[in-house]
C-alpha cells in the first residue's frame, strides 16, 4: 500500500474507533464526561506521558516511576551547579553569548534571520553542560547533532509523529516520515556514547567537568546498589531529553522576543536605558543584575505570557478517576494542560492578548510577580529546564542589547508579532533583522 493511503486508513480507522468508544462511554459511564473527543478532554495538568521523551522511550509510560524521580531530581541537582565542577552554568552561558555577539556583529548591519544563529547558541549551552565544552559554529559534528535534532523535533510536533507517541506499536508498522524518528535517534545515541567513552577514560572522580562526568560518578557510586537508574542507557537518554527539550524551546522564545522588540523601539529603547544605568558597557551582564532591572525581566516575562510558547503543554494522563466542576474525568484519560487558559486570563492580565510590559509591574515600576505565569506549566512535573531557560534568556537578551540597537528593514508597524498557530511550539512568522552596535 502507498505510504499515504496506509496512513489515510490508520488515521480513519483510530478515528472511528474514538467516536465509537466515545459513544460507548457516553451511554454506559457513572459521570458526565468533558466536552472534546472522549480520548483527549482538553483540560487540567494531571501527569503521566511526556512527548518529549525520545523515540526509544516513547514505548514505555515512564509515569511518576522510581526511574523518572531519580533522574529528574538528578537533573535538576546538575542543571543547578552541583557535581558540574569549577565552571557554573551562567558562566557556560555567558561565554556563549560572547560567541553569539560575535557572529551577529559579523552581519555587518545587513539583514539576517536570526534562527540558526540563535539555535546554534542555545544548543551549544547544552553541549558546554552535557559534555563540557562548546563546539566551533561550523563544525562538522556539531551541526549533524543539531540536525538530527532538529529534525526529531520536527517530526514529533507532526501529525504522524503525535500518532506515533501515542499508538507507537502500530505506527511501527505504518510507513512515513515517524519512522526516521528512530534512524536519527539511533545517530544521535552513537554521537552521545563516543563522547560517553572518550569522558569515561579521561573521568577524574575529584573532579567532574559536566553532566557526563557526574552521572558517570553516580554509577560508580551506586554500582552496589540493584535498584539504580544510574546505567549507561539512562545517561545517553537523560543527555538526549536535554536536547531535544532544551534547544529549540529557549532558541524560539529569544527569536520571538526580537521580533516583539522590533515591533516596539520604544520598548527596546527603555530596556537599553535599563542595561547602561545597571550594567554599563564594560562588563557582561550577570543574573546578580536582574534584581535590579524591573522594567527589562518584566519585558522577558511578557515576552514568555505572550508567546506561551507550549500551548497544550505535554500530555499527561489522569492517574485516577477525578471530578472536576461538574465532570469526571475516568482514569486513564490522556489530557492537555492548556496554558492559554491561564496565560491569558484576564482578570490577572487586562486585555491579554495585547504585548504590554506593565502586565508585570506595579504601578511604582517594581516588578510584580504573578502565580498566573505558568509558560513552563506547574506541579511536579514542572519543566526541568526552567532554571536554565531563564538564564539563558536574560542573559543572551541583555548582552544582545547591551551591544546592538535592533532594526528592522520593513516598517515596525507592518510586523505582526501573533504567533503562527500552533498546538506544539508556537513560533513566530519568519522575519530578518539588522543588528546596529551601539
Ligand atoms: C522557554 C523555554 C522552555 C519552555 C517554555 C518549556 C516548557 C515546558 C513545558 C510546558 C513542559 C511540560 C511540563 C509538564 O509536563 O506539565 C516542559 C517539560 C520539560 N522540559 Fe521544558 N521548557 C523550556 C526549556 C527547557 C530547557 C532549556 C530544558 C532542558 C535543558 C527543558 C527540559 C524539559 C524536560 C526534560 C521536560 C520534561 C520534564 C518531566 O517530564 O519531568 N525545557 N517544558
């Protein structure tokens, strides 16, 4: 069968048999269900599944397992400084955006699509913290490792892709593009477990350099005990799930926050004000600063409500039967936290789908925190790059600023900074961009 016929029948055939168990639930269930299609009640943050595990993993429900406790807890120890050695992660991060600088200064005033250079940036963060050391932006491994990547996200946020995380025994057996989710995770294992060799015969147990080496202590820490997540396997796992997660999520907000400044100079020019009074023109920008820069965190966290770059969040699954309001939602039940809900409420923020800074200030021009700034969705299951991704945005934002005014080469007014639509990552319309030193 032509691959897309094979797909047009697996697709009718899933949607029949949710209709039709949709029906069946209907009539013989002991509560009202939620409106939507019965298999995807469009509400809440319960946990369970995570689309943006890899491929590999995407055949087992790791659920709030003992597995995902000891390597998220370990996770975030790490991404948080510790057992990562002498170089702390805003260093790694401050070092990158020199780089970044560079390359745009490069541009000579002409105008550029800032994506490569962004991704380029924030994955080469990734790889300073996974493997110690940053890569050349024109070297050979770096850019199929950010290929393959890229290509993986591509494929999960497709439809086939979406079908594969969630019926992957019989998607196995579909022909499509799903099925290179599984060649390229292949690749990119084989990358990681080279770099795994090469760190385990130079490993100095005093002296860790990066994640590897600390994971790799923890093995031996743990070699005596049976119950250990701490194997190989879960090392090139954990490393891949920080690519995949963490490239393309801090890349496309930045891409979005330059456009939204295009669209507004006057913003630009207020957070510009705010890096010379606090920061100055000799030195890098460090976090110590953003306590004392209301007026530029509250434009990244507006920046991050207004994009709300995940809209549906990741899927999770009820763990037990739950009322809500006046529904029950029965065990099992694969739901999506919508974050718009939330992000765009407006009794917290007047007329939300305007971009407007002061959504985060108060009226003394102190920043004014919100319970309702959930872009990295809320509860355990909280996203484990969070820290990160906020450094990284202030830090590489602010050293852009600190050392270009931005400038765009059609009228600001004819930008429209609305996301394309999307349920995965929203990212913005494609734009070009000068960069003018200041
Ligand atoms: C602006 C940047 C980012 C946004 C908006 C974002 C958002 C999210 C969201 C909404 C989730 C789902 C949470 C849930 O299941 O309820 C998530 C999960 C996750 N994120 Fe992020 N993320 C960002 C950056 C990063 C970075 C830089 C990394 C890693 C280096 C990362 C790693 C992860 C991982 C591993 C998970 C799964 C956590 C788990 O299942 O326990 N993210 N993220």
């Amino acid at each position: 069968m032509e691959p897309l016929g094979a797909t047009t029948v697996f697709l009718v055939i899933c949607v029949s048999c949710l209709l039709f168990f949709s029906a069946w639930r209907k009539m013989s269930g002991s509560g009202k269900l939620p409106p939507g299609p019965v298999a995807f009640p469009i509400i809440g943050n319960t946990l369970q599944l995570n689309t943006r595990n890899l491929p590999q993993s995407i055949h087992e429900v790791r659920g709030n397992g003992e597995r995902w406790k000891q390597l998220r807890r370990f996770a975030l120890t790490t991404l948080r400084n510790f057992g990562m050695g002498k170089k702390s992660v805003e260093e790694r991060i401050q070092e990158e955006a020199h780089f970044l600088v560079e390359r745009l200064r490069n541009t000579h005033e002409r105008p550029f699509d800032p994506t490569i250079p962004l991704t380029h940036a924030v994955s080469n963060i990734i790889c300073s913290i996974v493997f110690g050391d940053r890569f050349d932006y024109d070297d050979q491994k770096f850019l199929t490792l950010i290929k393959l990547t890229e290509d993986n996200n591509e494929l999960l946020r497709s439809l086939l892709g979406q079908l594969y995380n969630f019926f992957p025994t019989l998607m196995d057996h579909i022909p499509g593009p799903h099925q290179e989710l599984l060649k390229n995770s292949e690749e990119l294992r084989i990358f990681v477990l080279e770099r795994v060799k090469m760190h385990k015969e130079s490993l100095d147990l005093s002296c860790p350099r990066d994640f590897i080496d600390a994971f790799l202590i923890k093995m031996e820490q743990e070699q005596q005990n049976g119950q250990s997540e701490f194997n190989t396997e879960n090392l090139l796992r954990s490393t891949l799930d920080l690519f995949l997660a963490g490239t393309g999520t801090s890349s496309t907000t930045l891409r979005h926050g330059l456009l939204i400044l295009l669209k507004y100079p006057d913003i630009e020019e207020k957070v510009h004000e705010e890096i010379d009074r606090v920061i100055g023109r000799s030195r890098s920008p460090c976090m110590a600063d953003r306590s004392q820069m209301p007026y530029t965190d509250a434009v990244i966290h507006e920046i991050q409500r207004f994009v709300n770059l995940v809209p549906m969040g990741v899927p999770h699954a009820v763990t037990r039967d739950t009322h809500f309001r006046q529904y029950v939602i029965p065990k099992g039940t694969t739901i999506f936290p919508a974050l718009q809900s939330v992000l765009g409420d407006s009794r917290e923020f007047p007329k939300p789908e305007q971009f407007n800074p002061g959504h985060f200030l108060d009226e003394n021009g102190a920043f004014k925190k919100s319970d309702f700034f959930i872009p990295f969705s809320a509860g355990k299951r909280i996203c484990v790059g969070e820290g990160l991704a906020r450094m990284e945005i202030f830090l590489i934002l602010t050293m852009i600023l600190q050392n270009f005014t931005l400038k765009s080469p059609i009228d600001p007014k004819d930008i429209d900074i609305t996301p394309l639509p999307s349920v995965v990552v929203s990212s913005p319309k494609p734009f070009q961009l000068c960069v003018l030193p200041r």
